[in-house]
C-alpha cells in the first residue's frame, strides 16, 4: 500500500493491526489472505485518517513489533539458507489495546463494545506462553 504522507501511513498501520480490524478480517474474509477489496471495505471515519494520536500509536506499534520479533534461519534442501524475521503481535498487546481505545473514541463505542473489541478471539490470539507467564504472576500474587 502507498499512502501520500508518513502520517495517513501510520494510522493505516494502527488500524490494520487493531483488534478492531482483526475482528472484522475473521467475520469477512477467509481468516488466510488479507486482500485488497478486504482493507479497501473496512469502514474508515474521516477523523481517523489525520487523527495524530492514533498515527503515533501506529508508529509506535511499528517500532514495538519490529524491536519483538526474532530472526530465524532455515535450510532449504538444496542448500540454501534463509533468514527472515519472526513477529510475535501478542508482546504489542499493550500497544493494540491503546488502538483500539482511540478507535473507539473515532468510531463512538461503548465501554461493553471497546471490551468485546478487545478481548474477541483473545484466547486463541494470545501466545500459549503468555497466557502461562499471566498463570504464574496470579498464583504469586495469590
């Protein structure tokens, strides 16, 4: 995708990675391609496309995934090695929740609709690791 100006660029990149937007891509499309007349359907209000906070968060989001992922390398058989870049969206939840609450201020949601938004899907969203590391810390606390 091409965008004009880094800002436009930016909240796109928000809300494409949002639970809102992943809520809808699961009701929508075929939860394996993300295509064009996909994204280019998704209801954008115009406030969003210039809303600054949301393309820092965008940016940030952006910053955070790229600083989580991890490299990896594989052997083809012919030979060959690849190395490509492994990202993890569940250690930017903090990030995508913050979206998500913006976007449900730009789109008017209640407190009951950013909850759903939030948390659809979140089981089989979250790593199984997290959700382990989440088990411990309230067994400690406990």
């Amino acid at each position: 995708m091409y965008f004009h100006d880094a800002t436009t660029a930016d909240v796109v990149y928000a809300i494409l990675n949002s639970s809102l937007f992943y809520s809808y891509f699961v009701c929508y499309g075929d939860c394996f391609h993300l295509s064009d007349t996909l994204v280019s359907a998704f209801p954008i209000p115009a406030a969003a496309t210039k809303d600054r906070r949301l393309a820092e968060l965008g940016a940030a989001l952006a910053h955070d995934v790229t600083e989580n992922a991890e490299i990896k390398q594989i052997n083809t058989k012919a030979g060959d090695k690849i190395s490509y870049a492994e990202f993890f969206g569940w250690k930017s939840k903090r990030l995508i929740d913050k979206i998500d609450e913006r976007l449900a201020c730009l789109y008017g949601f209640s407190d009951q609709e950013l909850d759903f938004t939030q948390n659809f899907d979140a089981k089989f969203r979250l790593s199984q690791k997290d959700e382990a590391s989440e088990d411990e810390t309230a067994a400690a606390a406990n």
